[in-house]
C-alpha cells in the first residue's frame, strides 16, 4: 500500500461528551417559543418542514447564539451557515455530494448532529456503542428530511419493544402461548421473529425490511443472531433487546416447504384468506405462521403482499421471518399500510436511508476497524472516490472486461482523472498550492482491481496534476458469512464505503445497495454484462433515480384476480431497477 497521509486532529468526542444532554425540557421549551412566531411564517413553506424543525434538537446549536440572528441568518445563508449546517436539508432536500461542508473535518459534538435529525433516541450511554452517536461525524448531511411522524412512530415503538421485550413478564406470558401450541386470543404483545439468510449486503435490507413491517403491524422486532453475527450491530432500542433469548424454539430448519409457512397453510386449509376480517377463531390458529420471503427467480411467493393476506398474518401472535430481500418496497403495495408509510416517509426513495441509519449500528469492533482504516488511509484527502467491484458468480465476466468497465466509468464521468504516459512530475496546480489529493477506496474480495488501479496511478502522473491515492482494506477473495471476522470486516467497509464523496457500485450487488443509501448517494452504477453474450455493456454505469435499494424479487400481484399486474403502471413513486429489469424500487 502506498504512504500512509498524516492524520488530521480529528479526534472522538470523549463519552462524557456524548452523553452531555440536554438537561431538561425548559431549555427546549424556552427556545421553542422564541421560534415559533418564526416558524409560523415558515408554515407557508410547507407543514412538514415546520414539522421537523420542531422536532430537531436545535437547542444544541444554540446555546450560545441569539435565536432570532440564528434564524435570520438561517434563512439567507442557507448553504453555508457555520453552526447551521441543520438549515439546508429541512428547506432545500440538497442532493448529497453537492455540498463540501465536510462533518468528518467537524468533530464537535455541537455541529455534529449526533441524533440524526431526532431518529435516534437520546436515551443511550454513547460508551457501550461507539458508533451509535459518531457514525453521522463523517457522513455529509443527509439530503433526506425526517418527518416528525417517523420519529413519533420510533419512540412509540422503543417504548413498546421495552414493554413486551426480553425479559418482561408479557414476553414471559408470551413464550407460555406459544409452547402452549396455540394462538392467544387477547395478546398484550406480538413479535416478528427475524432469521438471517444469505449475505451480510442481504441481511441488511431484510432486517430493515422487517422493521418497517414491525413497525405498521405493532409487532416487536427480535433478531436470531447466530455466532457469526454477535455483536455485529449494537442493539438499536434504549432499556431492552432485541436479540432474541436463546431459549426460542424456532430459529432452524424454514423453507419454503415449511408447514407453519403460511403460503402452506393457505394451501392446506389451516387459514383461509378471507378470516382476515373477523371470521373465525383465532385461538383456534397454530401457535405461530412462518413468513417465508425469498427470493426464487427473482420472485417472491404468491399470496405474501395481498391485503387480506396482511389481515390474515396480523391475526398471529407470533411470526417467524426469514427474507433475503428489500422487502420494504413491496410493504408500499399493501393498501392498509400506505397512509402510515405515506406520512412516515414524505420522500419515498429516503425509506432505506433513514431506517438503516437508525437501526444498523456497528459493534465495537467493527467500528474500531472502520476507524482506524478511515483515519489512517482516507480522512486526510481532499476528496474520497469509493469503488466497490463484486463480480457475481453466476455472472462470469473476465478480470480485464470488469476493469475496463470501471476505468471507462470514472473516467467518462470525471470522477478520477486519467493517467498520462509519463511517470515524471504531472502539471501543477494553477493557483500555485498544493496538488489535490483524491483517495480512492476499493472495496472488493479479490485483490486484482486495486493492484492495477494503484500501480497504474502509482506509476503515472495524472492529466491534471492531482494526486490519486489508492487502498483497499481486505481482499478475503471468497465470501465467508459464516465466519463473525469477515462479517466485522465487510461491515466497517460498508461505512467506510459511505463515508466517500462519490460512489461507484457494482449492479445487483445487495452490499453497494447498502452502502450508497446509507450515505444518501447515487451511485454510479457498474451495469451487468449482457446475460446472453456475456459481452461487458456498452454503458459503464448509470445513475440510479434514487438512492434506494432495489427489492429484487418483486412479489406477484395475482392475489384473489386472476391477472398478475406490474405496479410500476399504477404506483406513481415506483420504477424497475436500473440493474434489474423485473426489480422494483422507490424513487421521488
Ligand atoms: C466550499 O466551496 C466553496 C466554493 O467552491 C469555497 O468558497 C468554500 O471555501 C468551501 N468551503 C469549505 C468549508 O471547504
Ligand atoms: C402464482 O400465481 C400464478 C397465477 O395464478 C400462477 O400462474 C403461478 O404458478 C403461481 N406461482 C406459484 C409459485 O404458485
Ligand atoms: C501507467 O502505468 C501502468 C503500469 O503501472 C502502465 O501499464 C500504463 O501503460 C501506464 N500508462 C497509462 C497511460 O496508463
Ligand atoms: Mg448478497
């Protein structure tokens, strides 16, 4: 690896700053009703933005400023505001990457907006989970508002998880039903019982994907976590948790041939669709209905997003979830949950960024990975270019094609410079300073892309005198989602991954969906190889319409009508994929 750039003094808050709060509702209150003649005006804005104004915990920024300057100067120095970098994503959703007010040069907690616009809860020691409040620290400023309804709902939920959580004596009353055999009739509590399948990348999107159902249907969200994810994620609800006692009978052993499954139960007249609406007896139901969402041909089951499908399943106390797909977006086809999604995600394309922000915090040790590689490697650059290449295995495409592909991409889009033939001094800046660094982050399991990226720029001056550093962190060549380390190592290169200024992603890869919307981008896109020749596309890469991530699999619509339709017609905030033609995705 080339030389290690000095560090710059960003140093981590101490947890004692961290858990610096603020110390009671006065202060809020006080600064609130300074405001509010102020944000009434803003109401001709729109409510929403009001909305969350109310909800931000401006009073950080505050303490030492008069409100109204701040306010005024708010309003007319929207991009560049110093303590005032909250300004610009409530009014003017920017899109990220356009702005270089960088929060990795910014570790004071006090411009540093640690609860992410309020979805994170206050309520944590910032020790036990390093992450938590430090991740936002070098993410830009999230494009995507936080609508005061989502924030309503996760508080709601936080409190309600530690009612029914582990350890409580309705989960105790709970797990007595469900060994008892049956179904209750009047439960306090309902649970969605995540196991993992496939991949970390896949992991991701399914556990928020079961999240957000957890949160439209009142269900407590607990995850199986197997060895290899011990401690992978922080747990992400104050007071309880969320893994899931070891005790549970049911984590092995579900497929799509299961009995309890309920495509099965469909089939064998254990449930009829249309009980949903009050018909029978739910105490007569199995102690349990097993959710089966993998994908097979890139489709879901039938039978698995229908309304009364939905009425049906809520009727079960208990659920096991076993999913390999972004699943949320096929919650958006079920018309009893469209209102709540409606007011909980104003921005549609914003349902995987805002949610994997709030839910997925690395473990300590993944974190530390993430750091140290972060400090050491990419924080002292001008400007961070992350490249993920993951070639697909059954997608076959030779090292030289893929590395064309992505020299083609960063080139023809400007995101790298080219190499001229010369190894002596390339041009010098025009202004006379110094050369502009640009770091690249490769991130993939084979070791080839980086050796020739670096040793091309290594050996080359640039056309524009810039200087092009390369790393890579790890090259494990195979993937090991058994092994817990690999998994330490391949998160902390997700974050590492969405803490770059641009992105380029490799198409269908579940583990660059993850990464581009955790850091609010779109991503350039490597475009798959054409599935007959197996030729490399003509087009290096596309920009996705939004920073969502694609759900693969979309689910049949056929339900109880004969006719199977594509809600891409019907649903206006929905398009295919620009990777996958049958997939669906959220956009705005
Ligand atoms: C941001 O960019 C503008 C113009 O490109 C420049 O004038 C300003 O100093 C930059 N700010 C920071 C914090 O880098
Ligand atoms: C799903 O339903 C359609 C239409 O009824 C049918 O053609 C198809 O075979 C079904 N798929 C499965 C896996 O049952
Ligand atoms: C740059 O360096 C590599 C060797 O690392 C070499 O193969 C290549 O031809 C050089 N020149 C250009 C224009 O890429
Ligand atoms: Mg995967």
């Amino acid at each position: 690896m080339g030389s290690v750039r000095a560090i710059q003094g960003e140093r981590d808050l101490s947890p004692v700053a961290e858990k610096r709060r603020p110390s009671g509702v006065g202060t809020v209150t006080a600064v609130f009703l300074l405001v509010l003649p102020l944000l009434l005006l803003f109401i001709f804005f729109g409510d929403q933005a009001v909305a969350s104004i109310a909800h931000y915990p401006v009073w950080q920024r505050m303490k030492s400023q008069s409100t109204f300057a701040l306010f005024l100067q708010a309003s007319t120095h929207r991009s560049q505001g110093t303590g005032l970098c909250f300004m610009p994503p409530l009014f003017v959703p920017q899109i990220a990457g356009s702005g270089n007010a960088s929060s990795s040069r910014n570790p004071d907690i006090t411009t540093h907006d640690h609860l992410l616009g309020g979805l994170l809860s206050p309520e944590f020691d910032a020790a036990t989970c390093l992450s938590r409040y430090q991740a936002s620290k070098r993410w830009k400023p999230s494009p995507f508002p936080v609508s005061p309804y989502l924030v309503e709902k996760l508080r709601q939920y936080e409190a309600n998880h530690r009612r029914c959580g582990p350890g409580t004596a309705n989960y105790r009353e709970a797990m007595a039903q469900l060994m008892s055999g049956r179904n209750a009739d009047h439960a306090e509590c309902k649970y969605v019982v995540w196991v993992p399948l496939q991949g970390l990348g896949n992991r991701m999107l399914s556990v928020v994907s079961t999240f957000l159902y957890a949160l439209l249907t009142g269900r407590v969200l607990l995850v199986h976590e197997p060895p290899e994810m011990q401690g992978l994620f922080c747990e992400p609800f104050p007071g309880t948790s969320w893994v899931l006692p070891p005790d549970f009978p049911y984590t092995d052993g579900f497929s799509a041939h299961t009995k309890e499954s309920y495509v099965n139960m469909l089939a064998n007249n254990i449930v009829r669709h249309d009980d949903g609406d009050g018909g029978g007896d739910v105490s007569s139901l199995p102690a349990y209905v097993y959710f089966h969402l993998e994908q097979i041909s890139l489709r879901l089951q039938n039978h698995t997003f229908c309304e009364e499908d939905h009425r049906m399943l809520d009727r079960f106390n208990w659920m096991v979830l076993r999913s390999d797909s972004y699943f949320a977006v096929a919650l958006f086809l079920v018309p009893m949950y469209r209102g709540e999604l409606e007011q909980m995600f104003p921005a549609k394309g914003s349902v995987f960024h805002l949610l994997g922000r709030y839910l997925l915090h690395p473990g300590n040790r993944a974190w530390g990975i993430m750091e140290r590689f972060y400090d050491g490697y990419l924080a002292g650059a001008d400007e961070r270019v992350g490249i993920q290449v993951r070639v697909m295995p059954f997608i076959p495409i030779t090292f030289e094609s893929m590395y064309d592909q992505i020299t083609r991409c960063v080139w023809e889009h400007e995101l790298l410079p080219q190499v001229t033939d010369t190894s002596g001094p390339g041009a010098m800046p025009s202004n006379g300073g110094r050369s502009k660094v640009k770091a690249v982050l490769v991130v993939s399991l084979k070791p080839e892309y980086y050796d020739k990226l670096h040793s091309v720029y290594y050996t080359n001056a640039t056309a524009t005198g810039e200087i092009v550093t390369v790393f890579q962190p790890s090259h494990d060549q195979d993937q090991h989602t058994e092994a817990l380390a690999h998994n330490e190592r391949a998160l902390a290169e997700i974050f590492l991954l969405s803490y770059s200024d641009r992105l380029v992603t490799t198409g269908f890869s579940t583990f660059g969906y993850v990464a581009h919307s955790l850091a609010g981008l779109r991503p350039w896109l490597l475009t798959l190889p054409d599935r007959n020749t197996m030729r490399p596309a003509e087009v290096a890469c596309v920009r996705p319409a939004s920073v969502e991530p694609c759900l693969h699999s979309a689910p049949p619509l056929v339900c109880r009508a004969s006719q199977d339709t594509d809600p891409v017609a019907h649903v206006p905030f929905l398009r295919h994929c620009e990777d996958v033609d049958i997939g669906l995705k959220l956009f705005d």
